[in-house]
C-alpha cells in the first residue's frame, strides 16, 4: 500500500510554476521514499509496523513543510532497521538506516537541506544527526552514468 502526500494538483501547481517562468520551488524537485514494510530487529513482531508509523509520520510533517514524500514497499535494507532515501532531481540520491518512527522531522529537515544545496550533495554539516550516522549509500545521478562503456 502505498500513501504520499504528492497529489496530482501539487503536481500541476509544479507544472503551472515552469511554465509561466516563475522560479520553481527547489522542494518540488525533492522526494522521501521511506520503507512502510520495515520492522525493529529487537520487536520484529510490532503491529503496526515501525516502518509504516515512519512513513505515516514523515508524510504529515512532509505536507506542512511542502516535501514529496512516498511511502514505498521493502528498501532492502532491513539489517539496518527503519529505512528511507532522499532523491532530488539531477542530484545524487541518499539511502538512511537505523532510523525510528520519531525520525520524520529529521528527514523532512534533511530534504530542506537538500533543496537549498546549490552543488547536488547534501551537505554532511548541516544534516540532522540521525542523518549523519545513518548514511548507507550515496547513488550517483543517472546523467553521471552516461558515459560509461
């Protein structure tokens, strides 16, 4: 199942911003996707599942804040508990672990940091600390790939 709070006429608003030549919002270019199927090694039998309170979680502080935000299926992540990842157009994408269900304002801080970054990466000083200790991968953009054999 999945929930989110980008809807069609938050997608339009986009749309009706680039085409009448106003800036866009650089939050519109960046999406949460957090794993609802994630389970607490240490209470993997809780119901609902902490991964499912995340993401309930990370979408009512996304929509407050303005932030995309979908509620996926498995990240394959699951050794490193509660999972999510920041993806921002044209920009390197972030993977977290070892997050918890109290997590969401630090990922929704965590996209606003990536919003304002003029270079593509999120900067390491200014993420929150669950941000900073959880780092499990940096994915290069597909643009950057275009050159290989």
């Amino acid at each position: 199942m999945a929930y989110g709070s980008s809807s069609p006429s938050r997608r339009d608003d986009i749309c009706d911003q680039a085409s009448s030549g106003k800036p866009i919002d650089p939050l519109a270019e960046v999406t949460i996707l957090v794993c609802n199927t994630c389970r607490l090694q240490s209470e993997p039998h809780l119901d609902p599942r902490p991964g499912l309170v995340l993401a309930q979680n990370v979408i009512a502080a996304g929509a407050e804040a303005g932030v995309n935000v979908l509620s996926v299926g498995c990240l394959g992540n699951c050794k490193r508990g509660l999972s999510a990842a920041i993806l921002r157009k044209g920009s390197w994408s972030y993977v977290f672990g070892g997050l918890n269900p109290g997590n969401a304002d630090d990922l929704v801080s965590g996209a606003k940091v990536f919003a304002a970054s003029n270079d593509g990466f999120m900067p390491f000083r200014e993420r929150p600390e669950a941000l900073k200790r959880g780092l499990i991968a940096r994915i290069p953009t597909f643009d950057s790939l275009k050159d290989l054999p």
